[in-house]
C-alpha cells in the first residue's frame, strides 16, 4: 500500500507543489518544472495554467511549451486555451491534435477563431481530417459535434469469438469504448452488446442473444442537451448516434454527457444570477463588466419602474414617512419569495419534471405557500410595525400588503417561467427581471395604495 | 430502420401516452395500463408516477402494483418512493429489492424509517442482507454508501486468457462492470485494465502490461462530494474503493457520480435561491411553506436592520420625498451586482477553480469590475434623477451612492462566500442573506448619508 500511498499524494495537486512550481518558473529551472509537472494529470496542469497570473502561464509556458499535449489543450478554459495556443510552435500543436479523439479536436476547433482552426486543422492526418470537417458540418451544440466518430460495430450475426478476433485484430481501436454496436449490412444500429458479456459469454455464443434489453440510438442533429438528458434518464454509458437514414456515424459516451450536464447546469446558474453564461474567472475586468452591465442595465429598467410607483404616491410618503422606512421590506420580501419559486420552477423545467400534466397542481400549490408565508409574515411584520411606529393602522396595512405581495411573487415566479419556456426563450436567462418587476410593483403599489386608502 | 423508429417512439412518455394511462386507469382498465405502461423504461415510469396527483398514484398501484419492480423503486423521488413502498404487498417489495445491485438497495433504504428499513433488509438473501448493512455502517454521504459491492478483480500476475476464462465461469457478475482491478494477494488494488483492452488483447499477454496509466483509488470514507468531483476531473468510468487498510471493498461507477453530481448542483441552486435543498415538486403545502419560510425569515431580519438605516435618515427623507422614490433604485442594483459575484464565487468555489492561488487577483478584478459598472450606471442614474427631479445636487448624490454600493456588493459578494467556506460552511446556504445585508445597508447609507450631507 505504501507505494500507492505516495503515488496518490504525488499525483496531488496542493498549494506546496503550486508554490514549488511557481518558484522554479520564476528561477528559469526548467528541469525541475518538468519534474513537477510530469506526475500530474492533464485536468490538473490545466487548472494550475489557469489559476496562475497571465505573466507567469507566459513564463512558465517559455519553459515548458514543448510538453504542452493535447489532453491538456482539451482541458483548459477556452479563453486560456487560445492564448495558449497562440504561443506554442506549429510542430508541438500537430503532436498534441494528433493524438487525441475526433471529438476532442471538434470541441477545441468550436472556440477558436478561423486562423487558429485552420491550424490546426493542417496539423491533422487527411483521414483525421476529414472526419473532424465532416463533424464541424453538424449544428453547433448536436449530437453529431458530440460524438466520436471512432466505433466499434460487429454483424448482427457474428458470435462472442468472432468479435474478439475482430478486435484483437483491429489496429485503430479508440481510447474508450463500452459497447460492441450490432448493425445491419447497411449500418444501421441495431442493438449492441456490453463488453462485460462479451467478455463472460463462451466463443460460440450469439452477440444477438446477449444483447442489452434497452437500446436507443441519437440522430446526429439532435440537441446536446437533449442527448444529456438521455443519458442521465436512462443511466446510459455509450450510445450510437446515427444519420438522418439510420446509418450509424458515431457514438456519444457517458464523459462527454456528464460534461454537457455540467455545463447546462453552470449555465441554468449564472443566467439566473444574471451573469454571462460564458463568463469565467479568467475573463478580463473589461469582459466581465460587459457581461454584467446587461443585466444590471434590465434592472435598472425595472428598478425605475417600480420607482414611478413610489412616485405616484410621493404625497403620501410626504404626510408619514414611516411608509418610505417599512416599504422597502415589502418589496424584499417579494423578491426573495419570487426568486424561490422561480428558481424551483427553472430547475423543474430543467429537469422535465414540471409538465402539463401537474403545472396546475404546481401553480395551486405555489399560490397556497405563497398565502400561508404572507399570512406568516403578514401577521408577524404586522406586529413589528404596530410597535415600531405605534399606528394601528399602518400595521394593518403592512399585513395585508404583504399577503398579496407574497402571492403574486409564488405565482409570477412559477407562471413567468413557464411563459417564457412555452414561447422558446430559456427560462432562467429572463425570468429574474420580469419577476422582480412583478414583486416591487405589487408590493410597492399593495403597501403604498392600501396606505393612502386606509391610513389617510 | 422502421421497426427501430417504431420502437423509439414505443418508449416515449408523451402527453398521449399519459393522457392514455389515466384514462385507463380511470375506467379500472389493468390489462391496459399494462400494456400502456410496460414498453417503458423504469425512469419514466417513475417521473410519470411522480406527475399524477396523489389520488390517482394510488388508483394506478391498486391496478398495477405488482408489476413495481426494483428499478422503479431505484429511480422513484423519495417522498413518493416512500408512499409508494408503503402500498406494496411484502412479496412483490421483497422481489423488487432481491433483484438491485447492494448500491441501489442502500440507496433506498437511506431515506427510509426505521420500520420500512427492516421490512427491506428481512426480504434480502442473507449475503445481500450483510452486504447492505456494511455499506449502511459507512456515514451517509461517503464513498462506502455509493459504492457497489459487487467487484471483478484478478491477481497481478494473470494474463489476458485467464481473466477471459474467469469472468465466463463467474456466475454473479455485476450488472455494469467497465475495468478488471488487478489486485495482490491481499486484495489491494493495484492498477486497473479497461475491458476494451482485454478484449482487444491476446491470450498471452499479461494484464500489468495493459493496465491504464493513470489510477486512482478512493477511501471508503471520503465525502461521495470529492468522488463527484475526482470523476468530473478525471474522467473517469469507474473507480475501485478501499477500507482504510487499503483493501478493496468495491467500486462506484460513473452513473453514481453523475447523479451526486447532478444532486450537488441541484443543492447549490436551490440554497443560493433559498430553498430547502431537499424540496421537491412533490411536497405538499406545508413542506414546501416550511421549507421556503426559514429563508424568508433571515431575509425579513436583514430588510428590518436596513429599514432601521432609512430610519435614522427619517428627517432627510422628510426634506426631500425624492430620496424615498430614489433609494430603493440603489438598494436593487446594489441587490443584483451582489448576487452576480456571488454566483460566480459560490460555482467556482464548487468547481475548485477559486483557491489561494488566485484569490487576491479574482477580488481585485471583481472590485475593478463593480467600480467599472458603478461608475456608468451612477453616471446614467444620475442623468436619470436630475432630468426626473431637477435637483442638480441630487443626481451627484445618485452617482456617488452607486459607486459605493457597487463596489461594496461586488467585495462583500466574493470575500462572504471564501470567509463561510473557510469556515467550514457552504457558501451556497448562507451567503445570500449576508450579502443582501451589505449591499442594502450600505446602498441605503450611501445614498440617504450624502443626500443628508450635500443636499439639506
């Protein structure tokens, strides 16, 4: 165990060896950089690439630049990974593409700009070439920029033996495979095999007789979020992907759909918090202030229409300025109950367990929370107000303002998002605005209205 | 190709399909709610048990339950998992558990009471019974509760023909097994080989000479959030795990991790929004107003303190009725800037691509970013409010509050998250109301303190 134990903590990527690396870089060693670096797993020298300054990647790439191999270009954060790129030699960067997958190469093209792509793309065998021009002719984000185009298929009718000699005998298996694909004379999937039961069945067994119970296949222009879904539903780990006639063109792992999933799943995050969803922690101060402005502009927007609300009732707010000190806790408490319910909903959508077969139960169910938490905190609010400023009245007002607040905000925070799926605009890219809007002007014009009538 | 899409389609749960069911239910049809419900995959038939209202899912059982298998138990919410297990006949629950992987039935078992615990473990042959009860010995939420029980290791020194010839007569392999572990002759793991490699290999050749390069192995106790990750990291497919004397116990594969993963975006969405991480589109009412009703109580604490701030300026906003209708345009910039870095902080958090290493740049860079966005919006709100009030000194007073709380919420965004983390505490859950805190008491104090200092 021992050794394993060292080779575990080797292998680690902790603050010592990222210091012990910086120091030699800023000492020029470049053997004692490479023997830090060497241990380490592509995923991790791309996070320390980029983690590091943009001074010290320059410095330490100087001395290191000819190890750079493809497995670290896939890794890294596209807005790194163009820098990098753009300094390695012509020779170093044909090594690193050559060596990897078809769709590894797809996802690195995808973000670069035409002059680096066809770099790149010169770098590559004909063959490879090719495969990789034909998997650029797909959609952006489909099935078809996904896959390998590598796979591994067998005649229907050919038996466990037959296939292992195929693959003993083949010469360009790739790097990760988990099924045996059967298909028809012309290509078409029609079911497959795991590698486990080829493995435990005797020579003489049918491929066809130990086939998987469950099969699916993807067409090639299917969306890549859709292929994510699928995999997460069904717990699939490689599936076929096929063309519009039903010939099989590639296959989709299981790596590369927990790699989608992850990136809807940051995505669906920073576009409800309102950042760019491609915004990263190595963007300049310049391209994050410009990812952030847009939506700091909308709520601007927003913000000034509710203030026209207030406005609407200066008059009021200037004959007891105790509304002008509690209306500001309506309104936040309208907005923290909205974004919940819409952060439910998003997430519910997300995942397709919100459908038309239980939105009204859903919606029901929001208003009634929403009534129970404003009565909750009507009364409570209520109470507090009373004592605050000693006007019977005015606490009244204030529990009443709330109920109704906190209602609309369960109801437009799962209706707005529901509204925006149903016309094809991602719910969790604009439903933050509409339903801020919704909270402050309900909440605003309940408290400040139910004021002037009441009160005055 | 016809009788593959004809299949394809078979599988989907569409509105049809489901409008069909109910109505099949409805009428008391079983043979053909069995016929509706059997061409499909377990993980639909539990999202579509999890749609149907609760009187309905009951109707559907009394027709259907003894067609409930373990699958669909496995891939069932656990609200209604519960529910569901509580209406089975002990025979078919004890068929529907005998048939799962020790990972699934532990997985199950977690989240039940004691007595519907028992009633599972008796129905278990009593291997699996020992089995489940050792992984339940594991803390919740380790690698030991993920993993599955069942292994395929060979010793060392075997070759390609003698693993072939063992896994054909093992007679209880796993049902999802992707690498031979090569083991010594205490069973610690040593390295691993892809069935891909073994199959593609010739008898002869010796495991150790094919085995992957790089390998890792986990301990049993280690927190299933760090397993997530190491799969996301490495790509990796499926991973042996060790007791703490570096014996290997079992395996956890990716369609685990994937769903921790899956599970932990989850968490961090719904904390940052506010919502009780468990919630589900299944709870009832009171859940859900529980659940929703602690946040809203933290958030209704701090809209109190800054209520407390615009009440110090009570006399200024007297002066100038202005300031009500303006300030709350400040608080809600304030409000979205904080959110936005604190999205970012708590993903890249999570993600582990914030550490020590660049801290300090991301802080710098954040602040520049909330300086950069409050200078162009405090310039246009000043605009805004002079044109708005004609109070020339009013739009200076604008412009400077939202220097101030922009860069205040763009600080306290990033800085609150790293400070809970440190201090062992996720900075999805409790972020929010501290940030909130910051941005409105100093969006308020900024404002309402310069108007009373330049303006009156």
């Amino acid at each position: 165990m021992a050794d394993i134990e060292a080779a575990v903590i080797e292998d680690v990527m902790d603050a010592r060896r990222v210091a012990a690396i910086r120091e030699a870089v800023a000492a020029e060693n470049t053997a004692r950089v490479t023997e830090l670096l060497e241990p380490l797993h592509a995923a991790d020298i791309a996070d320390l690439l980029e983690q590091i300054s943009k001074s010290e990647r320059r410095a330490l790439l100087h001395l290191w630049s000819g190890e750079i191999d493809g497995d670290i270009l896939s890794e890294l954060d596209e807005s790194i990974r163009e820098e990098v790129i753009e300094g390695l030699a012509p020779d170093v960067l044909a090594d690193a593409v050559r060596e990897l997958d078809t769709d590894d190469v797809v996802d690195i093209l995808e973000d670069l700009e035409e002059p680096q792509q066809e770099l790149i793309l010169d770098a590559l065998e004909d063959a490879d070439r090719v495969a990789v021009e034909q998997a650029m002719s797909y959609p952006e984000y489909s099935a078809g920029r996904l896959m390998q185009r590598e796979v591994v298929a067998a005649p229907e009718h050919w038996n466990v033996g037959q296939a292992i000699d195929f693959l003993r005998e083949c010469e360009t298996l790739p790097d990760q495979f988990y099924h045996v694909i059967l298909v028809d004379p012309r290509m078409k999937p029609k079911g497959y095999v795991t590698l486990g039961r080829v493995l435990s069945s005797r020579r003489d067994k049918m491929l066809r007789d130990i086939q998987e119970e469950s099969f699916r296949t993807i067409e090639a222009h299917e969306p890549e979020a859709d292929v994510a879904y699928i995999f997460n539903q069904y717990h699939l780990i490689s599936t076929p992907v096929v063309d519009e006639s039903g010939r099989l063109v590639g296959v989709v792992t299981i790596d590369d759909a927990m790699n989608v999933l992850d990136e809807e799943h940051e995505e669906d995050m920073l576009r409800l918090a309102g950042v760019d969803d491609e915004a990263s922690l190595s963007d300049t101060v310049w391209e994050a202030t410009k990812g952030r402005a847009v939506w700091l502009f909308v709520n601007l927007l927003t913000a000034i229409l509710a203030s026209g609300v207030i406005s609407a009732f200066a008059e009021t707010i200037n004959q007891m300025v105790a509304l002008a000190v509690l209306m500001p806790i309506v309104a936040s408490m309208g907005g923290n109950a909205g974004t919940q319910t819409m952060t439910v909903a998003v997430r519910a959508l997300a995942t397709r367990d919100l459908t038309a077969q239980n939105a009204m139960r859903v919606i029901r169910r929001e208003a009634a929370v929403g009534a129970l938490n404003g009565i909750a905190f009507g009364l409570l609010m209520a109470v507090v107000a009373g004592v605050w400023f000693g006007v019977p009245m005015l606490a009244v007002v204030m529990g009443i303002a709330m109920v109704f607040t906190l209602v609309a905000a369960a109801v437009g925070g799962i209706l707005i998002p529901m509204g925006l799926q149903r016309f094809g605009i991602d719910p969790a890219l604009a439903s933050g605005p509409f339903v801020t809007t919704v909270t402050d002007v309900v909440g605003f014009f309940a408290f400040l209205g139910l004021a002037a009538w009441i009160l005055l």
